[in-house]
C-alpha cells in the first residue's frame, strides 16, 4: 500500500509563492504518475498538475506560467512550486498517485491527506 505525505502548506498573500512536498512510500513500483488536485470549499476536486515517471507534464490551465510540478524519483517525492498565488486559489491541495495519468480523479489510486494553502487578499 502507497502512503503519500505532505508538507509545506500555509498562508500566504496575494502574489506570494508557496512549495509544496509529497513523498511516497510503500508500493512505489505501481507509482508512474504523480500529482497534484485541490479542492476549494464548496467545489469539485479540480486537477492542478501531474507528472509522470519520466517527467512529462500535464498543467490545469490556470496554472500554466505560474506553477512548476518536478519529481526526485530517487526519493519518491514530487513537489510543486506555486508562483503569483490568486486568492481564489485558496483550498486543500491533495497529492495523487497511480498507474495512470491521473487526469481525472477517478484515475487517482492514492491520495493523500491533503495540506491548507490560504491566499489573503
């Protein structure tokens, strides 16, 4: 079983930049993509970013120019970088993992437990 941690969420104003970790342990082998989904209160879990094993890249497109995903496979971590945060952006940010791309939530095997990211205005 694939256990999928977090770190490096928090507050941050308007305009700010945040670095989010996941690191993986478990069954890695079955991992060959890794990524990121967020939730807003009220809202759908929406894609942000997914990564594969070897590191091509899917961007939601509110994101593209601003967020980087990147992955050290030597320690099964994936992070994401997030650049000019909107307030509106403000959710939950789950890490997601699993044998297929994971451009829908139904793809996503293992989830983390997820990490606040707040945006004041």
């Amino acid at each position: 079983q694939v256990q999928l941690v977090e770190s490096g969420g928090g507050l941050v104003q308007d305009g700010g930049s945040l670095r989010l970790s996941c690191a993986a342990s478990g069954g890695i082998f079955s991992i060959n993509f890794m990524g990121w989904y967020r939730q807003a209160p009220g809202k759908q879990r929406e894609l942000v970013a997914v990564i594969s094993r070897g590191s091509s890249t899917n961007y939601a497109d509110s994101v593209k120019g601003r967020f980087t995903i990147s992955r050290d496979n030597a320690k099964n971590t994936v992070y994401l970088q997030m650049n000019s945060l909107k307030p509106e952006e403000t959710a939950v940010y789950y890490c997601a993992a699993g044998p297929l791309r994971l451009l829908s939530a139904h793809d996503v095997e293992f989830w983390g437990q997820g990490t606040q990211v707040t945006v004041s205005s």
